[in-house]
C-alpha cells in the first residue's frame, strides 16, 4: 500500500503514471535479484491432447517457502501449459548453438538481399531488416521472449519477472522437456484395405 501511495505521490495522482513507475520498480528490483542463487523451487509437469503432448519443467526460486506457495505452483502450471502449445526450443537465448544463430541470421540476409522491395537499399537498412526477422525468430524459438498464451500482451519473461517482483525472490526457469507423441518417427502409410487383400492373396 505504501509503494502505491508513493507513485501516486509520485505521479501527481495519474493513476496510470503511477502504474508505470511501480512496473518499472518492480522490473528495477527484479534485476537486482538477477545474480542470487535460485537453487529451491519445483519440476511441474502438463499432459495435454489426451495424452498426445506432455512436458516437464523445472523452476527455480530461492526459498522452499516460496516455492511451496499456490501462486509459484500455478506459474509452474502456466509455463508448462505454455510449452505445450508454444513449442519453444530454448529457455533463453544464451542456449542457442552460435552455428543455429549463424544459420538464421545468413537466412535472414539471403531472403533480405534477394526481395526487390530491398534492391538500392543501403547496408544499414539490410542489418535492421535482418535483425527484425532475428527477433522474430527469438520470438518463436526462445521461451523467455514468446507471447504467454493466457495473456499475448505479455512474454513469458515478463509473466516470471512480475512474479520475481511479487515474491522478492529470484524465480527462474532453468530447463524444461517437451514430448510429443510419435515426433521424429516415421509414419508408415495407414492402408488397411490394400493390407488386408494382400494377406488374402
């Protein structure tokens, strides 16, 4: 109540400057607890479609009380749910192999260079194009930088940072494991009628 009537104080009574100077409070506070230790917190689970995709993540926190709360629990929940329907790759985009961001960024140039609309245009504008479709691609493979699927105002490190400034505690998602049913195995052809007139001579 105190840090709400501080940036009302603040803000002159704009309820909505007020808001942005307690979002960037919290956002400064998270980042001081970038470098604690998180070695507390839970491995959360989602079986979704059935059965048909399931996924395991582990969040960290700093304390076992923390970590034991219903409101750390459902954000464990969230994140899975999450990866079940986003399909990100990376937590962060420190884990992405430097040989995969070479590949993209090359991709990104060669589509860039050879779309007309891009013909005289100079170098720099080339580099910003580039690094669009770079974040783009972050936005789609890294799980820190997508959209949360409950509420696509927000990413994902946005959802954990609002609760690292709720708990006062460091929360981060250290690893996670996305299965889905029969991916990566090859399908054989479903033709029960030919099948069957074949076992029948």
């Amino acid at each position: 109540m105190m840090e709400c009537k501080k940036a009302l104080t603040e803000a002159d009574g704009d309820e909505e400057k007020a808001v942005n100077i307690l979002r960037e409070r919290g956002l400064a506070s998270a980042k001081k607890r970038e470098g604690r230790i998180a070695s507390e917190g839970i491995v959360g689970s989602y079986i979704h479609m059935g059965g048909k995709v399931g996924v395991l993540v582990e969040l960290n926190c700093e304390t076992d009380f923390v970590a034991r709360g219903e409101e750390f629990s459902q954000l464990v929940k969230d994140i899975a749910m999450h990866i079940a329907a986003a399909e990100p790759r990376y937590v962060s985009r420190e884990e992405i192999p430097a040989e995969v961001l070479d590949k993209e960024r090359d991709i990104a140039r060669k589509q860039a260079l050879n779309d007309p609309k891009n013909a005289n245009k100079p170098e720099q504008v080339i580099e910003k194009i580039v690094e669009g479709r770079m974040n783009k691609f972050y936005e789609e493979t890294v799980l820190v930088d997508q959209p949360f699927v409950k509420a696509p105002e927000k990413t994902v490190g946005e959802l954990v940072t609002e609760k690292v400034s709720k708990t006062g505690e460091r929360i981060a998602v250290r690893r996670f494991t996305r299965y889905k049913m029969g991916e990566g195995l090859e399908r054989r052809p479903d033709d029960f009628g030919g099948e069957v007139a074949s076992m029948l001579g």
